[in-house]
C-alpha cells in the first residue's frame, strides 16, 4: 500500500514539474514586413488586423493569416518632431467604435502637438473618414499634468467606456490611465473621466513608459507594454528596445484607484531573444480559452515592421 502511495505521490510530482515547466510564456510565430515602416499601434477585430503607421499615412487591414486585404488611407496630419525631439505618430491609437448600423473604427492621435489634438470616425464598410477635434478634452487632460502635456499611446474598449494610456517622459515620470465613456468626443467640456497613475518606478534613473494596451473582458485583466526611456536624456522620449508585458488583475475593481501596479511583470526579451532590441509600440488579444491568451505584438525598426505572437498562460490570481 505504502508503495503504490509513493507511486501516486511521484507521478503527481512529476505532473505538477511537467505543468510549471508547460506554463511559460512563449514566443510562437513571428511575421515580418520588410515594405512596412513607422507602425504605430494596432488592433484586431473578428478576423481582422488594423496596423496604423506612419510611412504612407495609413491603415493597414490584414486577415488573421497576416495576408494585406486592404488599407485606409489617413490624412495627413503635419505632425512632425515634438518638444521632446520625438518623431510624433499619427495615429496611436485604434479601437472600436459600437455602431448598431455599420461597423466603425475609432482612431485617435496622441495631442503630443497642436496638430495631434484629433480623432477620426472611421466607416469600414465606405472606408470614410470623419475628422473630430479633440482639443477641449486634451486640454483638460492636460491640466492634470505638472508639465501640461500628454501623449496617448493607446486605447481599447472597457464596456462602456475607453481606456486611454498617456504616456509620460523623461521630464515628467509619470504613466497615467484615463477611463472616459465611449461618446467623450460629443461632450468633451464636460465628460466626467477617472485618471490613475500606472506603474511604480522603482529607479528614478530609469523610466518605463507605456506604448500599447488592450483589456480581456473574459478574464478582468488589463495588458499594457512598457519601454524603459532614461531621464537623463532630456532630447528623447525614445524606448532603449528592452521591453516589459505589465498585467494587471482584476482591473474594474481597481479602475477608480488613484494609483495602480502591474501585478505581473515580464521581460519579454528573457522569453525569446528574438525580443531584444525590440521596442514594442502596439498590443492586442487575438485569441482567448480557459488556458491561455494569444497577444500580438507590433514592433518596427529600419529592417520594417514585425508582428510577433506571444502565448501567455493563465494562472490563477
């Protein structure tokens, strides 16, 4: 009897060390676009993929075997380099935007400069585009902060409401998240918004800013990826290329808190080498079970623009 429990107990040991070794994160298949350059952000929608960048000034539509259907042309904006000696994005941020007649994308830019201070309403179906100034509520936004300027480097649908991620900077340390209802745009004087720092910098000599982010309904967790930007260069708010995956549980119980930590953080650079030297500009959730999430990574350098997928076990939290 003795015997067969010690049996029982080593097979469960050794299913448990197979599970721990099973339950990693793990690059699974990386696709690259060497006419691609300057992506900004993205996001996925029943079957297909939204790329926003720079070069060409437009929308990128990609079928879920990463084929080119199709693209949306963007206005140009005149935006340029920043205060910061940035090269700013046109668009960076893109999520839908619930219409029960036809499908619309909602895309926004970051209000780093006067040119960016706007949005569009894009129709999918006529592949319209209607221009929204932003700038009352970015003005608003913009009071909040000790060097009066933002950055938004992402947006993704929460329920009702849009979470926007506001990038800090060198000079200003600080990541917010800024939670508005869907229809801020149609009462940008007066929409009431709930503002939270993210993200602890345990070093004051290094600053992580965010650049990317989507939400799991399913799950409650909130995904945002982060570049670590040093402050003691006041000419650039570009990220080293060593990127971290920061999670964030149960997420609508902490939504109305004034500061927020990742309860996970990941080197992704320590899961595949393929990370290295690899800043991520863009995230979404591509897929969804009771054991994992697929995440699809943007990132861009001279060689043009790769989409990695990332596999992400679930634990219990």
């Amino acid at each position: 009897m003795r015997k067969i429990c010690l049996v029982g107990l080593y097979f469960a040991l050794l299913l448990l060390q197979t599970g721990c070794r099973e339950a990693k994160p793990k690059l699974i298949r990386e696709v690259n676009f060497p006419d691609i350059f300057s992506p900004t952000t993205i996001f996925y929608n029943q079957g297909k993929i939204y790329l926003a960048c720079n070069e060409g000034n437009k929308i990128i539509v990609l079928n879920d075997s990463f084929g080119i259907i199709d693209s949306i042309p963007i206005p140009h904006s005149g935006f340029g380099i920043d205060s910061l000696g940035i090269k700013a994005g046109n668009i960076t941020g893109l999520c839908l935007l619930p219409d029960k007649s036809e499908p619309k994308l909602w895309a926004m830019r970051s209000g780093s400069l006067p040119s960016l201070d706007s949005g569009f309403i894009i129709n999918l179906k006529a592949k319209s585009l209607q221009n929204v100034s932003l700038r009352k509520f970015y003005d608003r936004i913009r009071r909040t902060k000790a060097e009066n300027r933002i950055d938004f480097e992402g947006i993704c649908n929460f329920g009702n409401r849009y979470i926007l991620a506001n990038r800090g900077n060198p000079e200003f340390p600080q990541n917010q998240l800024v939670i508005v209802p869907r229809d801020f745009y149609l009462m940008q004087d007066s929409v009431p918004f709930q503002l939270s720092k993210i993200g602890f910098q345990k070093d004051s000599r290094e600053f992580y800013g965010i650049k990317g982010i989507d939400y799991s309904f399913t799950s409650d967790k909130l995904f945002l990826t982060a570049s670590p930007v040093s402050p003691t260069n006041k000419t650039s708010n570009r990220p080293t290329g060593h990127t971290y995956l920061w999670i964030t549980d149960h997420f609508s119980s902490m939504s109305g808190i004034t500061a927020i930590n990742p309860a996970r953080i990941i080197d992704l650079q320590a899961i595949d080498k393929a990370f290295s030297n690899k800043s991520i500009v863009g995230l979404c959730i591509i897929h969804e079970d009771k054991t994992k999430y697929h995440l699809l990574l943007l990132s861009g350098s001279l060689a043009g623009t790769t989409l990695s997928i990332l596999e992400l076990p679930k634990i219990q939290s």
